[in-house]
C-alpha cells in the first residue's frame, strides 16, 4: 500500500510541478468547445441544444491529450523497468498511474465543465446532470486511456496511434453519459437505467484493464 | 548449490540469436563480471536473469530451484540497476532517492543513503539539473538502500570520479562481504576479487 501511495504521490507532484500540462489540458478543453459557437452561428437554441454534448465529447478529447506522456516517461528513463521489478503488483502499479491521471486531467476538467457550458448557453437545468455523467464518466476514460498509452508504448507516432485506438472505445461511455443528461432533461425521464449502465461500465473496467494495462506494460520491457 | 546459477542459457533480441550456451555459477559472498565487446549480449543477460526478458532457452536457478516457479520471491531478492538511472527529472535527488525507498518498502534511510556517493550537497537540486556522473552517483545510491541479496548492474561506473568509484567498490566488497552476490556488466576494469564471463562477439 505505501508503494501505491508513494507512486501516486510522485506523480502527482510531477504534474504539479510541469503544471503546464495539467494547463494545457483545460485550456485545450475550453479553446476547443468555444470554437462551436463560431462554427455553429448565434442561434441560441441551436447552441443550447448540442452544449453539454460539446462539453462531454471536449472532455474526451483533451483526456486523451496527456495520456501519451503517461507511460512515457517512465519507460524512456528506465522507472518502468524497476516498477516491473518492484515488489507492487503491476496492476497496482497501473491502477496508481491512471488514478494519478484522473486527479491531474479528469478533476481539472470537472471542475472547468460548468465554465464551458456557460459559455455554450446550457440550460441550467443540466449543469447537475452533466457534472454527475462527467463525474462516471471521466474515471473510466483515464482507466481506457491507461491501458491505450500501455499498448502504445514505445512505438512510433504512438500518440496518434494512441487517438486511434483510444477514440472508439471511448464511444459507449459518451453514449452511457449523454444518456444521463439527456434522460434527466425529459419530463418524466428517469436517469437511473443510464447511471447504473455508467457505473457498471466504470466498475467493470476498474476489473479489467489494470490488469490488460499490466500485461501490456511487462510486454513493453521486454 | 546455494546462491545463483545459469545453465546453458541463449539470448534473443528481435528474434536474433545473440549468444548461446552461457552457463555459470554465482555463490553468496561472490561477483561475477561480465565481459565482451558491444552487442554480445552483456544488458540482455541481465534482463533475462532479472526476468523482465524471458530466456530463449536454458534456466535459471536460486539455491537450486528454478526461478521461474516463483517470480515475485525472485523479483524481491534482486536489484537492478540499468543503463538507465530511473530518475525524474523533476524531483529533486532526496526525492528520488526518497520515492524508490518508499516504493521498494525497504525502509531504509535515504538521507544516509545519499551521503555514501558525497550527493548531500545536492540533496534539495533538481535531477535536471545534475551532470551525468552526478546521476549516475544517484541512482547508485539506490544501491545502498536494498537489502536484496542479487546486484545485477549495467555498466556501473559510466561516467564516475574516482572518488566515487573508490565509494562504489567500498559498497559493493561490503554487500559481498555480508554474504551477497553481484553480477556486473562492465569494460572497464574493477578493483575487486571476481571472476570473469567472457562473452562472444554478436555474429
């Protein structure tokens, strides 16, 4: 457990201290989405419309934007060979790396969601709902992205590859987290089946991938 | 037999036989260098023996038992230390020193650790900001705060001083002396008692 803690605290104080990273995926957030009032024109109604879906797909997008570097690093400068080697289950070890990522993208991009759908003029009857499918929704985008950077690693153009890889899979949590905002705006819509199939997703995956994340990693070193 | 032994192991790198047929034995309280010219497979012999590359074939024992049954047994009883120095550019050297500790659960003393290379100077300095000897003195430190029993080191004293090659020997004859066992991929000559594998020229 103090190996876990340990690698989670590294990390985070590494994007802490290059915090132009953890910068860059906000601002990329909020540049891209505001882009959609410019290509979309000035009709309020049509904006409202697509707004906390711009928010959500943006969301995804610059999720992926530092994955690349998450691996990365730690296998051009050799930690990746001495986590192998380490007495921390690798699966641990990935569980750590894609926490660490969620805490320095997805809680970031959490917390500037509401600023983005203000400028997209959101009803504000969505800003709960929205918050609460991003909140599902962006654990299981870093856990996906982790296993992604894993697969990728050490190939050339590995961030393109990684977009390519990464970009389909996230396709059934965007459809799981527009379900839950879409669902709490109808009168008499229930949320609940969308939430539950978000959660499930989120707990799968949390079963799933750090250990494919793993495999993908010991493969890496060899 | 007690300590480690390597019988009729052969090496692949992309799909390319490297060596064949290298079989030693490494007792407690012993070294063994290896030798060769580049590409004869001095890193990827390492790799192999630390696990993190399987052997294309032959086995790898510890007291007689083969290594394979029982990786997370065999991966506690090693310490690697590669070509690379696994350190973070952004962390200062305690922090570095101070996060391997921690990971490894080892809890030994990095600040001590620190002193045997002369690095307690440099302690609070970002690794970006130390020369390559400096690095290398870091992430020999690691060194100091295992207590596993199995050295495996690539080209330790790249880029050393000889002050810190005098430190680095004085910590290797103790580890040795306190019954462990050290393989060394190195060219340069070592000022220890160590026998020697020659290995062949990549063909």
């Amino acid at each position: 457990m103090s190996a876990f803690l340990a690698l989670l605290r590294r990390d985070l104080v590494l994007s802490y201290r290059q915090g132009i990273d953890a910068w860059v995926v906000v601002l990329f957030f909020l540049a891209a989405g505001i882009l959609f009032p410019f290509a979309i024109g000035p009709l309020p109604d049509a904006l409202m419309r697509v707004s906390t879906g711009v928010v959500l797909s943006m969301a995804a997008l610059a999720a992926l934007l530092s994955l690349d570097r998450l691996y990365q690093g730690d296998f051009e400068d050799g930690s990746l060979d001495q986590m192998v080697l380490g007495p921390l289950p690798l699966e641990l070890t990935a569980l750590a790396k894609a926490l660490a990522h969620w805490l320095s993208t997805g809680l970031p991009l959490l917390i500037a969601a509401p600023l983005l759908a203000l400028m997209l003029n959101a009803p504000s009857a969505s800003y709960g709902p929205m918050l609460l499918a991003l909140a599902l929704a962006t654990p299981a985008l870093s856990l996906l992205g982790g296993l992604g950077a894993a697969l990728t690693l050490g190939s050339r153009r590995g961030g393109i590859l990684l977009t390519l890889l990464i970009l389909p899979l996230y396709v059934p949590v965007l459809i799981f987290a527009a379900g839950i905002i879409r669902r709490s705006q109808l009168l008499a819509g229930d949320p609940t089946g969308a939430l539950l199939l978000l959660c499930g997703l989120d707990l799968g995956l949390l079963a799933i991938t750090p250990w494919a994340t793993a495999a993908a990693l010991r493969q890496a070193v060899r | 037999m007690t300590g480690l032994s390597l019988d009729n192991i052969a090496l692949e790198r992309g799909e390319r036989r490297i060596a064949s047929g290298i079989s030693a034995r490494v007792a407690a309280g012993e070294a063994l260098l290896l030798q060769g010219p580049n590409g004869s497979g001095k890193s990827t012999l390492l790799r192999v023996i630390a696990g993190l590359l399987p052997a294309a074939e032959g086995a790898i024992a510890w007291d007689g038992a083969d290594v394979a049954r029982d990786r997370e047994a065999h991966r506690a009883r090693l310490c690697h230390l590669g070509h690379q120095d696994a350190l973070k550019a952004g962390l200062t050297a305690q922090e570095n020193l101070a996060f391997w500790a921690s990971f490894h659960g080892g809890g030994r003393d990095a600040e001590a650790a620190l002193k045997i290379f002369g690095l307690a100077r440099l302690a609070d300095r970002p690794a970006r900001t130390l020369s390559a000897g400096q690095k290398r003195r870091l992430a020999l430190s690691r060194l100091a705060l295992s207590t596993a029993p199995l050295w495996l080191l690539d080209e330790p004293v790249t880029a050393l001083d000889t002050e810190a090659r005098a430190a680095f020997i004085a910590l290797l004859q103790r580890h040795l002396a306190a019954g462990g066992l050290a393989i060394i991929a190195t060219h340069e000559p070592l000022a220890i008692a160590a026998r020697v594998l020659q290995l062949g020229a990549a063909s």
